[in-house]
C-alpha cells in the first residue's frame, strides 16, 4: 500500500542558490556524458498529498527539489518575452488548483485537487542547460503530430531551448538509440499529417535501459505520448531517474483515441475521430436506404470504452442502434437484438448499427470457445465483433426466406485514427504541449499533463493509470443515446446495479475527521479562510 505525505507549503520554495556545476552537457553529435554520482538515494516514492481547511485535499505532483533540494531557480524568461509583454497575471498563482468534482452540495466536503498547469515566475532550468527527448507509443491517434510540433516550437520559442531530439520507435527507442534532431524548422508542418513521424511501437518498456540512455545522453526533459499502458511507463521512468538523482523532469501527456483516460475531460483526438466516424455512418446509411431491407453495420474504435461510438451516434442521428462495451447485450429470444433488427427493418425497410470493437466480446468467445491472447502492450486481443455480428444477422434472416436483406458491413477504424487532427484537436494539443512544457522547466516532474472540468492541470501518474474512463450506462448521456435510437437497453436489473457500484467515487480520506491525514486539522479564520496547518 501507498504512503502518503502531507504537506502544507502550495508549491516548491526556491532555496538560496549554492555554487552549483551544470548538471548536464550535451554537444549536437550527441554524445555520452559523464554518469553524476549517486551522492543521494532518493526515498520511495509516496503520494503528495497538502490539506486544507474543509476538506480540501490537493494531489500534488513530485518536484526537483523533492530529492534535489538544493536547485537553483532562476527568473522565467516570458517575463521578458514580446509576446507576453502585455498579458495580465501570465504566471500562475502558487496556490492556484483545479477540482476534480465540479458539482457539489453545500454541505459537501471541497474534496481533491490538482495543481494547476501554466507558466510559473521562477523556472529550475536554464534554456542552455537543457536537452530535451520526445517519444511517442502506442497506437496512432490524431494529433500527436501537433503535440510534437507545439513542444518543440514551445521550447524554442518560449524559452529559448535549441536542444530538442526525438526517440524514434517508442520506448525501444531510448536504448536502440534511435534519434532525430528537432528543430522549429523540421517540425514546421508535420500537423498536416497523421501518424507519427518519430514512429511509435507497443511495449518495449525496459525502465534500467531507458534510464541509462537517459543519463548517459544528459537528456534533462522527457516528454512521453501515450496512452495508460505508456503513463505507467512513464511513471517507472520517473521514479528510476529519482532513485538515481537525475535532474530530469519526466513528463506524460495522455493520447488515446477512446478517451478512456481516467479524471481528464478528454483526450486529444477524440473529437477528430467522432468527426471522421461520420463518414462512414453516412455511408452505411446511404447503402441501407438504397437497398431492399438494408443494414448498414459500422465497427467503431473502443476496446474498453465506447464514446466514440456514443457520441457518433448522438451526432449521426442516422443510428438505429449503438452497442457498446460497457452495455451488455444479447442477440436471441424476446427483447433480443435479433428480434429488434427485424422489427425495425419491417418498420423502416433499412436500419444503421453502430457497433464498438471491445462490444460483445463474451458472446464471441462463448460461441468459439476462444481463450483469451493479448498484444505487446498487455492488451486483450479482440476478436472481430464486426465480422461475428454480419454473419449471425445473416444466419438469422436466412431462416425466413420470404424476408431477404442486403447487410453492409463498414470497418474504418485504421482510416479514422491515421488522419491529421481537426481544428479543434490542433488547438487542444498546442494547449497540452505548451502546458506540459511550462511544468517541466517550473521543475515539476512525474505527472502527466490534461484539463479537468476545462482547466488545464497537472495529475500525479498514479490517477490516470488506476483505472479506465468508461460510458456510465445509468447516467443521462447514455439515455440520450437510446432516446436517439429508440433500441432496447438490454440491461437487466444485475446489469444496472453493476454499472451503479463502477461510478462510485474511490474513498479518498479528508483532512479532517477520523480519517484525518494530518492529527490536528488546519484552522480557519473567521472569514472561513485556512490560517494554517499542523
């Protein structure tokens, strides 16, 4: 189990500055620099947790000077920046913090908080001292061309860092020692495409040598692209650079097209990939309305999680009906699928189904007796839900000759997610980089960089990685889905008490109370302002 350490100070104080050698050196040829001495073990890492006054509870991110107290600070150079001449309170305030729940009742606790992202007045490298690393894993997604470009230009332009290398191949990468300099110049308009173009794989996290090639580079920055499986990646990173006593500010930014990233509101490329999901649901549409009893099946993305298939078909409204992952459904008997296809096609002569690729997975494995396998990165290989559910309709209908229909089936998934991002999704990835860029060089390290309830922040590893953002099948987004449709929710009332005990909140202790964090609460002033705590 986890330690936690409470503490009261909002953010890092900078200590009076030592005569201090520069840390790390890196010519262009790239090549090995001296290993610092271990001269300090860095402790276990623990949660960091600081308590407020009415329960408040921030889930604060590690620091440099957490095992590297003796740091020097150094002004931010935006302050001096042209651009940023005439912008009020650029800095962000020390105490400023993001909630995680927006809605609450007056009698509830103020509950966890995350740091808030930004630009900070005092920053813990200088721009000469600075080599920093991009990788990205995983699958592609739209807009990690952006994401690569924006922190590269950011760095560049905002604080003058000229040393900035991509790792190409994913984790493998670091210790294959595959590189490629990046400068504003190279990246200038890599968002026009999609993919990568540092390329990406799956797994390959081998932490000692990816750390040892971090070190042996005197790469000061690292910023990771992917999605859970690489965050914790990332985390294992960190935590081997603090053991070491590196000053390298490790950093994550979540990608995963089924936005299936936990506490964050979404992640980029979502948008891009809903928007691209339209076309081949007007497709399927447009070939199920031509045809004497048309069906037109689209497979969508989402192993675990089925908003881009939602929210499709909210924007679609050609849908018929929507299976997801999180809704279980099933095909025979009263109130089945089956039986819902036909009554639709005998109403409307066509029907469109929209299906996500994680949906329905036990039916397949019951009828093939499939044991599960899984991918490099640990996840479940899935089997075509798509395929399986053209060929029982099919069946179904071969048994009532005097009902023929025509079944389309659209599979789009690796044309949607190899796109270049949308408007929207360029905006939002400059916005993540350029906050994810602004955390490192105020020397934060060990988080992973997203908007929660619209305000950009920075969460500690370990909360996006616990669990899965997931469809709530009993809230009123998913209600909306099945008024749009008018399909039978296949639930039972097991299924509806499950999905009722999966949203519920994980029990995080106050400060205040018998589960206290700290012995003596933090008092408050009569203006209800805290004034301190033990």
């Amino acid at each position: 189990m986890e330690t936690a350490t409470v503490v009261v100070a909002p953010a890092p104080v900078a200590i009076a500055p030592t005569p201090q050698h520069k840390l790390m050196e890196l010519k262009s040829s790239f090549a090995p620099a001296a290993k610092p001495s271990p001269a300090r073990k860095a402790k276990p890492a623990k949660k960091k947790l600081a308590g407020g006054c009415g329960g408040y509870v921030l889930e604060d991110v590690p620091h440099l000077t957490d095992y590297l107290p003796e740091l020097k600070s150094y002004p931010n150079p935006l302050q001096d920046h042209p651009a940023y001449s005439v912008v009020k309170q650029y800095f962000v305030n020390p105490d400023d913090t993001v909630t995680k729940k927006i809605v609450v009742h007056k009698s509830s606790a103020r509950g966890t908080h995350f740091r808030r992202a930004g630009p900070r007045q005092r920053v813990y490298f200088q721009p000469g001292e600075v080599t920093a690393a991009i990788v990205t894993c995983g699958g592609l997604c739209p807009g990690l061309n952006t994401v690569i470009r924006e922190l590269v230009c950011g760095l560049h332009d905002m604080y003058g860092v000229t040393s900035v290398y991509g790792i190409e191949g994913g984790y493998k990468g670091f210790y294959a020692r595959n590189t490629v300099e990046l400068t504003p110049r190279s990246v200038n308009d890599i968002h026009k495409r999609g993919g990568t173009v540092l390329g990406t794989s799956r797994g390959g996290q081998d932490t000692a040598k990816i750390v040892d090639s971090i070190q042996d580079r005197g790469i000061s920055q690292v910023y990771i692209i992917g999605g859970d499986g690489t965050q914790k990646g990332a985390a294992s990173i960190h935590e081997e650079v603090q053991r070491r006593g590196l000053k390298c500010a490790v950093v994550g930014v979540p990608k995963t097209i089924d936005n299936d990233i936990a506490v964050i509101d979404k992640s980029f490329g979502f948008d891009t990939a809903v928007e691209e999901a339209q076309r081949a649901i007007n497709a399927a549409h447009v070939e199920a309305e031509s045809a004497e009893n048309g069906i037109g099946l689209v497979k969508l993305m989402g192993r675990n999680s089925g908003f881009i298939a939602m929210y499709a078909t909210l924007a679609s409204r050609d849908v018929d009906c929507c299976l997801i992952p999180e809704s279980p459904f099933y095909l025979e008997g009263k109130g089945g699928l089956l039986e819902f296809v036909e009554k639709r096609l005998r109403d409307n002569g066509h029907m469109v189904i929209v299906v996500a690729e994680g949906a329905g997975q036990d039916l397949i494995a019951k009828s093939m007796n499939f044991a599960d396998t899984h991918d490099a990165s640990g996840n479940k290989v899935l089997l075509d839900i798509g395929l399986w559910l053209s060929s029982k309709i099919k069946e179904h209908f071969k048994k009532k000759p005097n009902f023929p229909i025509t079944l389309k089936y659209i599979d789009p998934t690796y044309m949607i997610r190899a796109v270049p991002s949308n408007a929207s999704d360029n905006v939002y990835c400059t916005l993540l980089a350029h906050s994810a860029l602004h955390g490192a060089m105020a020397g934060y390290t060990g988080f992973t960089v997203a908007p929660v309830n619209g305000r950009h922040a920075y969460i500690p590893f370990y909360r996006i990685t616990e669990k899965q953002n997931k469809v709530v099948i009993t809230d009123r987004m998913w209600a909306r889905v099945l008024c749009s449709t008018n399909q039978p929710c296949f639930l039972t009332h097991e299924d509806v008490e499950g999905a009722g005990q999966d949203e519920e909140e994980p029990h995080l202790p106050l400060v205040e109370g018998e589960n206290a964090l700290v012995k003596s609460p933090p008092m408050c002033n009569g203006n209800g302002l805290c004034s301190g705590a033990a």
